[in-house]
C-alpha cells in the first residue's frame, strides 16, 4: 500500500507506530468489563425472555423462582412499568419502549424478567422457573405486509406499525423525471445483520441507597446522549448516575451504543435487590436480542440523459426497525441526509422515508449506519444506467463525480463535503486493479462460457455525525414550533499535562473498542511536544463523573480520528503556548520573538537559551514563584473541540449530518462457479481519502474489518426469522459471520485530501469499507451473470439461492 | 448459556466408565472431545444427570494397522489422524476428510469416536465410515459387539449404540493398493458443517471400474451409500458417459431437506455436481 507521509513538523504522524495497546490484549492482560470487579459482594443476573414473537403478557408465577436457594430477587415487567419510564423516542408516534416488556413482547427475546442470584448458575436456573402467562398473538415480520390494513399491530396506542414516514424534496425532482431521457426503476431488499464484537455486553450496577448514586460500568462507548436518556428513564438526576466505562471494550461497531436499555434494566434490578447486581449478555442473548443494522425494502427511480449524466433520483424506503422504534433511529434512514446524494453531481432528489415496527429484534447503528443500504441502491442504479446506455460503469460514474476544484461542496440535502478529489481516486483505483486489463480477461472468459464478472462501488463516507441529523425525522413545522428546542454538535474533549519530571499525560473522554486510541494520541503528542509516543502515556477510560463530556461525546461514527484527534492536536497546542509564555517570562523576552521546537522553547531567529519541556515543567511544579503574574499554576490543558459546521436542520430539510466526508472507490472481480454458484473473489482493489492519515496500519486494520464486515452482508450474514417471527439464526452455526479464511486479498491505496476543518487534516475511517462492499460485490456478480439477464437485487447472495437464479434463467 | 447442574466422573478405565453408565441407567453422557456436546449442555438442550470423562482413559488413544485396517482408539483426537502416516498411507480418505473437519482448535479436541457417536449427518467422519464399509466396537455389560457402518446410523444425531455402550474402536478397511480416493465438500464457509460432501473411492483395471464407493454428509438424515451410482461404474466402466450417468443418478438417490443454508433442491444438485468431482479427482490418483 502507499503510506501517506506526514506534513511538515510531522515525525511521528503518518508512520506505521506499532500499537501499544497489542502486547496487553494479545497476552490476555486487558480489563474488559467482564474483568472487572469494581465492587464486591456482585450479584448475578439472567434474563427471562419472550419465546413468542408477539403476545400480551397475562401474569407471572414467580414463588418457584423466588424460593431457589441463592435468589435474592425477581424483577419483572410490571415493576419496570411501576419504577421506570420509557425511553423518549426520536419520532412523535406514541411508541413506549421500555427496558423491559411491560404489557406485551414484541419479539422474540425480548426481556420480560430478570432474576437476580448469588452466581449465574443459580440465576439460570430460577430463570428457567419464572412461568410468564402469555396469550400469543399473530405476528408479522416483513414490513410491506406490516403496512397492510389487516396485518397485526404492534402498537395499540399508535395504530398502525408505521412508527414514522417523511417525504423530503430536494430541488424539483419531479421536473428532473419529466425532462429526462431515461427513467430506470428498480426494487432492492437489504438484509437485517449486526456486527457480532467479541465482546458482547456487559453491565454492572450498583444503586446505593445512601447517597442516591447509581454507578453503572459497561462497555458502553457514547454516544453519551444516552446518558440523560437513562437518567430520566430512571428518575435520577444526571449527577446521580455515574456511567464508568472499563479500558477496554473488545469491539462495538455500533451495536454497543444500544447498551442503554440494559443499562437502565440492570440499574433497576440493583435499586430493587439492594445489591451490586453484573450481567453479562450470552451469544445467544446477543443474536436474538441486542441490535443489527436495518432490513430494508427500497424502491429507486433513476433520471437521466443519453449521455449519462443523472438528473435526479427517487427514493422510497421501508425501514424494518424491529418490535420498538428506539433512538438513534430512525438514523437508518436519515444519518447519511447530508451525503444522499453520494459522490454524484445531481441536484434534484425525493426521499420518501418509512420506518416500520414488526415482530423482530430493535435495531440501530451498525457500522457504516445506513450507507451499506444506500450505496448498495445507488451503486447497482449506477451500474444499470451502464448498461441501458451501453457504458462502461466506470466511465458512467466518471461522468457525474463531483469535480476536483468544487470542494468545499454544499450538497442538495445539505452536506458540507469538506474535501475531495474523487475523480483521482477512482482513477487510481482503475490503475491498481488494472481495470483494462480485466475487462479483457472477462471477454476472454466469457468467451469460454465461464461467468467472469467486475464490479465498480463509490461512496462518500461520512465521520463524525452531527446529532442534529436525528431531527430530520421530525417534520418542519413540528421543529418550527416555540417549544422545539434545536439539536446539533459533535464535540469530544482532552487533557495533555506534563508531570515535574517532563514526562506527559494525555487522558481522554472516549473509550477505544480496539482501534488503538492510545497508539494514536502518543504520536500526535508527541509531534507537538518534540518527543517520542514512548513517553506518552494515554488515559481512554470514561467516567461521567470525571472526565469533560458533552452530549455528543463517545466512540461511535467514526470518531476519534477527526474530532479526538482534534481535541488532543489543541490541547496539547494549548499547552505548548503555556510553555511559551512561561520561558519568555523566565528568559525574559517577548513572546512572540520565541517558538516551541524540537522539545524546547527556542528564540525564532538566532542563537540564544533554550529551555526544554523537562527543564520548565521541573521549574514550574517546584516552584510557583518562577510563574509570571497572572498564569495559573499547573502544566495542564483541556481542549474541547466541536466543528461550527454542524447545525440544526434547517426549515427545506437539509443538514450536514456529518463533520468530515471521505471517499471510497473499489473496484472487485469476481467469478461464478457454474456448477455449484460459489462466488471466487478473484481480485479486489479498495482506494481511500481519509484525509491525513495517522498510522497507515492502523487504517489498514480498518479497512480490513470493514471489508469483511461488508462482505458479511453481501454474502454470508442476516438474522433471519419464520412467518411466526421465530429468529432461526441464534448461534454461530446459523448465523455466518466471515471468517480470516473467507478474507479476500486485500489491495489498499490512499488519496490524501487533508479536511480544513481538523488542526491534523484527518477524517474518520472506521467505518470505510462495510458501506462499499455490499455494493462492489452485488454489482460484480451482476455483471458476472450478465449473459444470463440475472441482476442482484437482493443480500445476501448464497449459493443456493443465485444457484436457482441461474437455473431460472437458463430455462427462460 | 450455563449447563444445568450435573454429576461429573473421569474415570481412567474403560470398565470404570462402563460401571459409572450402568449406575445412572441411561442418564449419563460419556464427553469426548466436547466440541458437540458443550455446546447443547450450555443452551440446555442435553440435561443428563451426569457427565462422564472419557478424556483421562489413556487406553483409548491410539491408532494401528491390524488385518488389513486401519484401526483407531476412540478417543483419537482429530489432530492425531490429520498427521498420521500410517491414516495418509493406508486410508487417504480420512486424512482428506480431517482437513474439512471444523478449525484447528477444534480438531485438537475433536475425537473420531466421539464424532461418529454423535452421528451428525453433515459431518465427514460419518460419511467416510460409511464409504469405506467402516465398522465401531461397541463395549457395554454383555461384552462387545462390532456394528458396521450401515447400522450404526439410525437418524439425526442416533445411532444404534445403547445408552450403556461406549463406542471404544473404529475400524476402517485399508484403501486397496492403486485404488484412488477423494472427499469434494461444499460449505459456506471454510470449516462448517457440509451442505453436501462426496466421500468416494475408486479402483481400476484399465477402463473397468474394480471397485466403487460413494457416501454422502448433508443429504439427509444419515449418510447415505450411493449404491446404483456405484453400480453404474462397476457395469459401464470409467468413461466420462459412466461418470456423468453415475452423477446423475447420485441426485436421484438422495432426498435431502431444506433449511436456512441451502434448499432441498441444491443439495440435490449439489450431490450430482460434487460425485463427478470426487470421482474424476480420485481416478487421477487410481492406477491400475
């Protein structure tokens, strides 16, 4: 791969730093929650859940339970209902979602009890004695038959199972439609899968009666909006409820944010026992029951001219969010507001957005939230235009790509795309695979009647989302009214301070799931401070308590590598101008006249005294006399960065929904075996501008997993249930996640477009391929199957199923 | 996911096991290499009242040739097999299928006694016992009794072990000199179960098939012997007409299920597609 470089006065920045964070985690010394015994005296939880689908609850018959040596208590819906509020929702339909089922379950592992035991044995076993009356009813799992008038509702006090719906106009779509040359309409499906960390969640709490505090410790990373969530489901003020998160989080990619429910379920189990109370969710726990990504039914209607260029498009959207609308959705659909449009010039859009609730487990962010299914739609729209028009797919792109010199570039819907060159990526792209060159090659295979097949994918790929966009799903003039109270951010903060030894303190308000926060902030520290990141030590855990957050704080949307980072770069700037200005004192000379530089505050031009960090920071801490009037005592600074460029939605719908927007081309040949329908992935080629790049093998690991996170979606992994919404898909025999031998080679380059809008240049990356791959593979096997007329339309592809595909169309 | 509460044994003998099964009259489970059974003990699926431990019976790991077999301990662990000399010389068969079997780590647990014992139809251990007219001794209070492979097999997950046997030896039959062998799989991923795999073994004078055997793992309730397709071959010899009509008529012999990974329908197909695999790959290894 090519490996950016750094800019100037970069020593550290954009080499390949091996990660501090390995030797701990690949020796089985990291703190995970599970490792952690912050109290003594924990109890343990199990959690009894609704084997049905959908069903109202009669009544519980706990004495069994309760009469099992070594339980302390059973908590069930009707004390949840009793002693806890519903979470708000970020829709105005009446939906009350509670921690636990209340009235009725909704899907199947929804929790209904939770019995509280001296160990999980003993828990698991009076779990298994809790008898909950249930009265089944009919359940409903798709969501076009859940907007039929006589599907089962879910939600009495809503109606229907239409938990929301928008229709958003950008331009004048309908003009675009009437003057267009050709009109293509397609429908895809978008399967429901999740992201499986490792790690699945974790939660203790301690509620102390005495001074009212509940300590909650999870591995939940942020978005800490769910902080004053959970508060107020649990009637606390927010400095009664302390959230510490351990220093190690072993993967979230999104699925950990919706922690918060157990979160609250846990803290009440503990305020009702009176003891410390730890739960541990299992895998099957996790498959049936913690969150996935949407599945989606959508409809696209593409407009254009002969030549190619796109006038605008139509979306029509069914989002499946499960048995519960709950926040941050409905950000299935309207997280990527500001980059709908993608990497595309058009000007002239409609989006009519539905989410829907059936009988299946809640969903929310998944990585890439929401751009898998979008690009999925736009990138096979964009391949059938090709071939309407008889164009090469990537010459059919090259002839909409936004263009190098119109960046900062305001989209229709209201992104602000901060930097770019895409037409150079996706020639680089085209040079690495050696797209000619394959092109020849599936002549020559098709020749042989073989089914040789090359896919092309784009996609602008947004980082550090402005939380303002959730309010898109509201309409404008509920926003307009007086009593609406605006949204937007996306802050995080950092402490740099410098010990009486010299030696430097960086502590964060995040917590990494493994993407090596701390191997990052040691070597941006280090460039600004002149030293080495060995001599960086690096604080990631979170305490609401202790650490500088606000409501957009966490590791989540990819973060870290653009706003962290930021916070860290202007903390330790803050610093370095102390320094300055306490060696002019001490020198004295003018400030200005003197620079921070290799380690030391030096005069700009000249020979003169210099004064390292080392020297100041032993002078400063012994003694505060040495200080000039006025400079507050200490060698310590907070920064605390948030981008001006995220607002609140405005009165036409549009917003920036994220701060930086990278891009992505790949490129991926596959073949079709066709016999047995296996997909070989022959060659894959992925191109990415992330702006600066801190440590290229870091962002190589990125790439990787998001990759085959992708590649779980084209080919192998969705949560799947029966007409009766039994989940069929609870353990890892059932559910495929791809594995290191599934793994293509991998070919990665970067385009450096540095964002203006960060001190270091960089952008957010962690989410990167999963949003493409979808895409890439979908169209590669399209167009390998291309002499048989068969198009992907739908994900996962397995062999089974495009087997009869192809068979259905050698008959026709 | 934690078991229910249980009994636990780990006798050293084989007499001790079979005592230990006798007192808890059918209520216990014998735990080989545990890469099956854990897993229903964790979501409570198998509630015995106890475990017993074959794990700590040293006379029942070992591997040898004896009357022109290949004979094995049951508690050979997978890992053994896929590097042993003697399996690659005199049985192929089964140091190919090893390498289908699951992932390194599990393999390294896994037993060929404890694999053939839980009778998982989409496994290859079962399928290869089956092509190869495989036989297990089975040692329980009336002493010990020899099943071969085809009535060992009863359906999902049985066989015809009683609850107070314990499967103590598999005996394959060494692979005739010159005869070829190959297992062709089809998986989802690397290491799954089989939506369909192809044990097959080949002889040949010439153009005329001495010997044919077909088996198949995900076709059904058990394996099952593909026998008209191996009659096929012995009759029509080993032309690519022969090969491909002995294909066609595997898809016919079988009658798979449905489920979440592949329909009815393809694994049918499948087992046409991957017996002309197996036997143009292990006739390129026959001679004769």
């Amino acid at each position: 791969m090519t490996a950016p470089s750094g800019g100037a006065g970069q020593r550290w920045i954009g080499r390949s730093v091996r990660r501090v964070e390995d030797a701990r985690l690949l020796t089985g010394r990291g703190t995970y929650i599970d490792d952690h015994p912050p109290v003594g005296n924990l109890f343990h939880a199990a959690i009894v859940r609704s084997p049905h689908a959908h069903a109202r609850i009669l009544g519980y018959d706990l004495e069994a339970a309760r009469a099992l040596p070594g339980v302390v208590g059973v908590i069930t819906g009707a004390d949840v209902a009793r002693h806890s509020k519903p979470f708000s929702v970020g829709v105005t339909a009446p939906v009350h979602y509670y921690c636990a089922a209340t009235d009725k379950a909704r899907f199947v592992g929804e929790p209904v009890a939770v019995v509280v035991a001296r160990s999980r044995y003993v828990a698991e076993d009076a779990a298994e004695l809790v008898q909950v009356r249930y009265e089944p009813l009919p359940a409903v799992v798709d969501p076009e038959r859940a907007l039929e008038p006589d599907a089962p509702v879910l939600h009495e006090t809503v109606g229907t199972n239409l938990a929301n719906n928008r229709r958003l106009v950008y331009g004048d779509p309908d003009r675009a439609f009437r003057d267009a040359e050709v009109v293509l309409k397609e429908r895809f499906r978008f399967p429901k899968y999740g992201s499986t960390p490792i790690e699945t969640y974790g939660v203790i709490a301690r509620w102390d009666a005495l001074d009212g505090v509940c300590t909650v410790w999870s591995n939940f990373m942020g978005p800490f909006i769910m902080h004053p969530l959970t508060a107020r489901v649990l009637g606390l003020p927010e400095n009664r409820l302390r959230f510490i998160v351990p220093p190690d989080i072993g993967g979230s990619f999104g699925i950990k944010s919706l922690i918060y429910p157990y979160i609250a379920l846990v803290a009440l189990a503990s305020k009702l026992t009176g003891v410390a109370v730890k739960w541990i969710e299992d895998r099957r726990e996790h498959l049936l029951a913690s969150s996935t990504g949407t599945d989606r039914v959508a409809y696209r209607e593409l407009a254009a001219r002969k030549d190619g260029t796109v006038l605008g498009m139509r979306f029509k959207w069914l989002d499946n969010v499960g048995g519960y609308i709950r926040s941050p959705e409905p950000g299935c659909s309207f997280r990527p507001t500001g980059n709908f449009v993608g990497p595309y010039r058009f000007q002239h859009l409609e989006v009519d957005a539905s989410t829907v609730m059936t009988n299946k487990c809640l969903t929310g962010p998944n990585r890439g939230y929401a751009c898998g299914h979008l690009y999925f739609e736009t990138e096979g729209m964009m391949d059938r235009l090709a071939a309407t028009l008889g164009l090469d797919p990537v010459e059919v792109r090259r002839r909409n790509l936004i263009p190098a010199g119109a960046f900062p570039y305001r989209t229709p819907t209201g992104g602000l795309y901060d930097s770019g060159d895409y037409p150079a990526a996706l020639d680089k792209a085209v040079q690495l695979a050696r797209y000619d060159e394959l092109r020849r090659e599936q002549a020559r295979a098709r020749a042989a009647g073989r089914y040789f097949g090359v896919g092309v994918a784009l996609a602008v790929d947004p980082s550090v989302s402005n939380m303002g966009y959730v309010a898109t799903a509201l309409d404008p003039q509920f926003r307009a009214k007086p009593e609406y109270l605006p949204k937007s951010g996306a802050v995080d903060s950092a402490t740099v301070k410098v010990d009486p030894l010299g030696r430097v303190l960086a502590i964060l308000a995040t917590t990494p799931q493994g993407q090596g926060h701390q191997t990052i902030v040691a070597q941006i520290v280090a460039d600004e401070l002149g030293s080495v990141p060995e001599d960086v030590t690096v604080v990631d855990e979170m305490d609401t308590f202790t650490r500088v957050w606000s409501i957009s704080s966490g590791t989540y949307s990819s973060r870290f590598g653009s706003v962290g980072t930021s916070a860290v770069a202007l903390a330790a700037r803050k610093l370095k101008a102390k320094l300055v200005a306490y060696a002019a004192h001490l020198m004295d000379l003018p400030p200005d006249s003197l620079e921070f530089r290799d380690g030391a505050v030096r005069p700009k031009r000249g020979k003169g005294p210099s004064y390292s960090v080392k020297d100041l920071a032993g002078r400063a801490h012994w003694n505060t006399e040495s200080l000039p009037a006025g400079m507050e005592p200490g060698l310590q600074a907070t920064a605390v960065f948030g981008f001006d460029v995220a607002r609140a939605v405005d009165a036409e719908d549009r917003v920036n929904s994220s701060n930086t927007y990278g891009f992505i081309a790949e490129i991926m040949a596959v073949e079709v075996d066709p016999e047995t329908a296996a997909i070989r992935i022959l060659r894959y080629v992925t191109v990415h501008d992330a702006g600066t790049i801190i440590n290229p093998m870091i962002a190589e690991g990125q790439i990787y997993g998001g990759a085959l996170h992708g590649l779980g979606g084209a080919l192998y992994e969705e949560l799947q249930y029966d007409e009766d919404g039994q989940c069929l898909t609870a353990t890892f025999m059932d559910y495929l996640v791809p594995t290191a031998c599934e793994a293509p080679t991998i070919e990665i380059a970067h385009v450096v477009s540095p964002s203006p809008l960060t001190p270091l240049g960089s952008k957010g990356l962690g989410e990167s391929s999963s949003m493409t791959v979808p895409a890439v593979v979908a169209n590669a096997v399209s167009d390998a199957l291309a002499p048989l007329g068969i198009r992907i339309t739908e994900l996962p592809i397995t062999p089974s199923k495009l087997h009869a595909m192809i068979q259905k169309a050698r008959k026709t | 996911m934690k078991p229910p509460k249980f009994d636990y044994h780990a006798p050293t003998t084989v007499d001790e096991a079979l005592a230990l099964l006798g007192r808890y009259g059918g209520d216990a489970k014998l735990l080989a290499g545990g890469q099956s059974l854990m897993p229903l003990l964790n979501f409570r699926l198998s509630r015995p009242a106890a475990l017993v431990d074959l794990n700590r019976i040293p006379s029942l790991a070992w591997v040898r040739e004896a009357d022109g077999q290949v004979r094995f301990g049951a508690m050979t662990r997978q890992r053994t097999i896929e590097f042993s000399p003697v399996v690659k010389a005199r049985v192929p068969l089964l140091a190919e299928a090893t390498r289908w079997v699951a992932h390194l780590p599990i393999r390294t647990r896994g037993t060929i006694g404890g694999s053939i014992a839980h009778a998982d139809p989409s496994a290859e251990y079962p399928a290869v016992l089956t092509a190869l007219e495989g036989e297990v001794v089975a040692r329980g209070p009336r002493g010990e009794r020899v099943i071969g492979a085809k009535d060992l097999f009863k359906t999902y997950l049985t066989t015809s072990l009683e609850p107070d046997e314990i499967l103590v030896e598999v005996h394959l039959p060494a692979t005739p000199a010159g005869a070829g062998s190959a297992l062709e799989e089809f998986a989802r991923r690397q290491g799954d179960f089989a939506i369909v795999a192809i044990a097959c073994v080949v002889a040949r004078q010439g153009e005329r098939c001495t010997l044919a055997r077909l088996a198949t793992a995900g076709t059904g309730p058990v394996p099952l012997r593909l026998r008209a397709a191996e009659e096929i071959l012995e009759r029509d010899g080993l032309g690519a007409e022969a090969l491909d009509a002995a294909a066609r008529r595997a898809a016919e012999l079988v009658s798979p299920d449905a489920d979440i990974h592949a329909s009815a329908d393809y694994r049918r197909h499948l087992t046409g597609v991957l017996t002309r695999r197996a036997l143009t790959r292990a006739l390129g290894v026959a001679r004769g």
